[in-house]
C-alpha cells in the first residue's frame, strides 16, 4: 500500500519517473507540475494554491505533482534544481513556469496566457 504525505490530496495528481511520460507528456491537454518534497516548507505553502487551481480549471488543465525525492529521473531530466518549481507542459513541451511559492493569482495569469484560444 502506497502511503500518501497529508499536503496531497485526491484533486491533484500524483506523477511517478513511471507515470510521466504517458501522463504528462503524451497528453492532449495542458499540464501543470509541481515539483516539491515533503520536507520543503514553501512547497507547504503553495500544495492549497496548487489544490485551488485544480478545481477552478478541470477540465481545461491537468494538474499534478512530483514528489522528487521519490521521482529523481524526472527531476534531473528538466533540471529542477530548486523547488517548488511548477511548469507548464502543452504538447509535451514545457512553455512556462515559475519557482518558488507564488500565489493564486500569479498562476491563473500563466495559465490563462496560454490557454486563450488561438484564432
């Protein structure tokens, strides 16, 4: 039985070195990963922002987290040096990003700047 760390919650999704590729990379919609550690008091802070965010854009955004002290092939494949650091994946690409604990407010600015509909 896998234990879960109580700053995650069943609204977000929880990305494995296994997981990602088929779950981030290949999917059709956008993706925001946060990369944090349990031990990572900020990335403390930001695990509510990063829960608000997946409820105000299901269905628009896939939202989910990296442990990267338990996933640290997928850490080291996208330099993730400082944490947290959540990014913004559209077409397998990373297209934005921010590091550290930034409010709400900063991430619906990233992701609707990148969710507006191309004409």
């Amino acid at each position: 039985m896998v234990e879960r760390n109580p700053i995650m919650s069943d609204s977000v999704n929880h990305f494995t070195d296994a997981s990602f590729d088929q779950e981030v990379i290949q999917s059709t919609e956008p993706v925001l990963v946060d990369f944090w550690a349990a031990w990572c008091m900020p990335c403390r802070f930001v695990a509510p922002v990063v829960e608000k965010i997946a409820t105000a854009y299901k269905g628009k955004v896939k939202v989910g987290k990296v442990d990267v002290d338990s996933n640290p092939m997928i850490a080291s494949q996208y330099g993730i040096s400082s944490i947290p650091t959540i990014l913004l994946y559209k077409g397998g690409q990373v297209v934005d990003g921010v590091i550290g604990a930034v409010p709400k407010e900063q991430l619906e600015r990233m992701l609707d700047k990148h969710l507006v509909a191309v004409n």
